[in-house]
C-alpha cells in the first residue's frame, strides 16, 4: 500500500505505536475534557462573578500529535486526553 498516508482521531495506545512506526503520520488529540470543563468553568465565573472569557473562542484543541511531539502525549493516550 505505499503512497497510501493514514491520520486519525484521538489517541489510544495503537494509534501511538502506528504514529511511532510511520504508518500513520499523526493523531488529533481533541482535548474533550478540556471542552466539557470549560464550558463549566465559563458559566460558573459568569453565574458567581458576571465575569465572561475575554476571546470569543477558547482554544482546546484540536492539537496535532505527530512523531516530533509524541512523547509528550502518549503516556495520557486513553487517561485523559
């Protein structure tokens, strides 16, 4: 299958052995704890203090994991990420 190129969603232990062979070239980690806390967060600082986020948007992700920053996420693959 060569010139086929593989990317995914999430992370799970064989997504990360697959980015650390090269079969396939990255995972996009989507941070969906962080998308449920923060909306949590942002409606308890608006209901307790009237505050609001300062940006539109708060940016939880996507992030791209590739073999240059795999290390850095792949032991959390599955726990928290």
């Amino acid at each position: 299958m060569s010139g086929v190129k593989h990317g995914t969603f999430d992370l799970s232990p064989e997504i990360n052995e697959n980015i650390a062979s090269g079969v396939t070239m990255f995972g996009i980690d989507q941070q969906p704890f962080l998308q449920g806390y923060g909306g949590i967060q942002a409606l308890n600082l608006l209901i307790r203090h009237g505050v609001v986020p300062a940006l539109p948007v708060t940016p939880t992700g996507p992030g791209f994991v590739t073999l240059d920053n795999l290390s850095m996420v792949e032991t959390l693959a599955g726990e928290y990420r």
